[in-house]
C-alpha cells in the first residue's frame, strides 16, 4: 500500500536500543515507533521524554501481548535474551531485526533460525535478520563491489581487527560472564565479514586462538581476554587472520585487509574522524572516533532503512540468518580454541573432528552457507 509505514517496537533502550530507536524514530522515513519496552524505568522515561507517543511496557512479553497492530521488532536487549524473544517474536509471524549475536550458542542461535524457517511456511513474506552493520558500512560495500569485480583477482587472505577504546570502568570484566567471550562479542562481525567476502560455499577447516589479559587479569575467572589473536583456515585454500582488543588507547580501531591473487583492498586502514589535520608543535596528528558508534553511524542508519524497505516491499532482506548462525559457531570454535590452547579441526562438510572440550559436546557443523 503506497505511504503504509512500517509499525516498529523496540526491545531494550541501553545505549544500543536507544540508538535504535532514534534511528527509525528520527530518520527512517518509511518507519513510525509505536512501542517499546524496556525492564528499566530510567529508559521508560528517556522513551517518554524522546519517542512521542511510542507506548512503553516494562514487560516483552506484554508488548507482544498489546501491540496487535505490529510488524516488526527489533531486539537490542541484552544478549542472554536475543534468543528467546526473537523466537516469540517470529512465532508471531513478525518480522525481526536482532542485533549480534543471535546468542553465545551455536546449538540456541540454530533455534532461531529453525523457528524462522518453520515461521516462514505460514508467512512466506516474513523478513528475519541479524544486525551485522558492517554489511550496511559504505566503504565495506565498496570493498566488497571491488572485491567482487574480480579487481584483485581470487581473495585468498582476509586480515580484520576490532579493537576497543581502553574502559577503565570495568565494563567489559562484568559483562564478560555473559558476553560469550571476546570473539563472539569482539570479533563475530569480523567472522561475518570473512563470510561475506569468501562467499556462500566456504567451509570451515580449523581454527586456533590464543589471547592474554594485558590490563585485566580477572577477566580469566570468566575464561575471557581482553586481546586475541585468532586463525581461521577454510578449505580451498583460503585464511583469516583476526585481532580483538580492548585496550586501545586513541579510541576505535576497526579495520579490514582483503587480499586476492591480483591485488589487495583495504577499509581503515588509517583511521580518522573527519578529514580535519591537528598541527602542533609535536607534529601533525588527527583524531579518531571514540568508539563503535562513532564509526559506524551511518551503517546502523542504512541498515534500519534497507530493513523497513525490504518488510514493506517483500524484497529479498540484505542478508540471510544463515551467516549469523554459522558467524556464532566460528567465534564459539575460536573461544574454545583460546581457553584449551588446542587447534579445533572440521571435516569438508564442516563437521567437528573430535569433542568439544569446554563445553562437553560437539557444536553443529560449520558449514558457512549463508
């Protein structure tokens, strides 16, 4: 229907929902805010204050309850929970934007794509997709155009880093017992973007990591570091080679290396905020963004347009669920790999050679068909 806008509920207001919901609130002309929910009162308050007449509810399940007129969710509440109320809100036949991970679990995140392929035989039209906003970045997109163009040949090696600005709160150690480690936290859109530029049928061979607690040593307790260094090996001779920090002291530092049997691409390689030079008596500097955020902006803007877009169209939704799943079962692998010491290793069908040592059994096959 022509001027039918897309009826969006929000699940959390932390610092990510918020920005979500300002997103589609604000600058996602074919999308209204109607609800949303959050277990806190102070970010019921901020939604009162921020959201118009966007209903608010302290409880999910409520709001899915209530909000009969709905159609669509986007789920930025706490990890733990990604899962689960992605699940309740597919059952519904909603469609659904969750944010990375779809959970810590290789075994919980398939749940999410079973219901959404069961969910899918009674509404055919519904779009679910996990929030890798890298794939939204354009400069990321115009790597992967060049890459894709055959402008350096057959990619081969992938290089990719996340690294953090340095929190001294002790955020990350708290967070740590539930985060899945710091590579399904740090290092799951690296693992995504590897997928992407290797493509559809690349099959995972092994993987190993192996990390220190440079400034927090009780990160250990939660079987987490604060800097990783992880490998993953695919067959048909291709690898990645993966960084994750959270001690950087000038602020965000993600960048991503692609190199083919022609030539190589790279995407920040030299980061920078604006294009503004800072001359002093020391030198020539410039400054880059402080965190996530201030990078990536506009990729989380893109991301809630393409995704109101293709709900209300019935277009193909920029990226499958598949990936998501497949990017947790890789960083899983690698965390298991950091705390063992041992190199994990998968058949051609992306199935695990051997038992899983840290959590007790075998995680699903590896294959990453996205």
């Amino acid at each position: 229907m022509p001027g039918r806008k897309l009826r969006v509920a929000i699940a959390g207001l932390g610092r990510m929902g918020a920005r979500h919901a300002l997103h589609f609130y604000n600058l996602t002309p074919r999308a209204e805010v109607v609800a949303v929910t959050s277990p806190e009162p102070k970010e019921l308050e901020w939604a009162a204050r921020t959201l118009g007449d966007a209903r608010r509810y302290s409880d999910y399940d409520e709001l899915l309850r209530e909000e009969k007129d709905l159609d669509a969710i986007v789920i930025a509440s706490a990890t733990i929970v990604h899962a689960e109320q992605a699940i309740k809100a597919i059952n519904l036949g909603l469609h659904v934007l969750c944010e990375k991970p779809l959970s810590t679990s290789p075994e919980v995140s398939q749940t999410v794509l079973s219901a959404y392929q069961e969910s899918k035989k009674k509404y055919p039209n519904q779009k679910v997709i996990c929030g890798f906003s890298r794939r939204f970045d354009a400069s990321y997109r115009d790597a992967y155009q060049k890459t894709r163009s055959g402008a350096i040949g057959q990619p081969a090696v992938i290089r990719s880093q996340t690294c953090d600005k340095l929190d001294p709160s002790g955020f990350f150690v708290e967070y740590a017992q539930f985060s899945g480690g710091i590579f399904v936290d740090c290092s799951i859109h690296d693992i995504d973007l590897a997928l992407w530029f290797f493509g559809e049928d690349s099959v995972v061979k092994s993987v190993s990591a192996v990390g220190i607690t440079a400034v927090s040593p009780e990160l250990r307790k939660h079987n987490d570091r604060d800097n990783a260094v992880g490998i993953i090996e695919f067959y048909g001779g291709k690898i990645v080679q993966l960084f994750c920090s959270r001690m950087m002291a000038a602020g965000q530092d993600d960048c991503t290396e692609i190199t083919g049997t022609k030539g190589k691409v790279s995407v920040n390689a030299q980061p920078t905020g604006t294009l503004v030079n800072i001359y002093e008596p020391s030198g020539v500097r410039r400054e880059i963004p402080q965190d996530y955020y201030g990078r990536f902006r506009e990729a989380f803007i893109t991301e809630a347009n393409e995704f109101t877009a293709c709900c209300l169209d019935n277009t193909e939704p920029p990226l499958r669920l598949e990936g998501a799943v497949a990017a947790v079962k890789i960083g899983a692998a690698l965390q298991e790999s950091l705390i063992t010491g041992k190199k994990i290793e998968f058949n051609e069908s992306g199935e695990r050679i051997g038992s899983a040592a840290v959590q007790g059994k075998a995680p699903a096959p590896l294959t990453a068909r996205l």
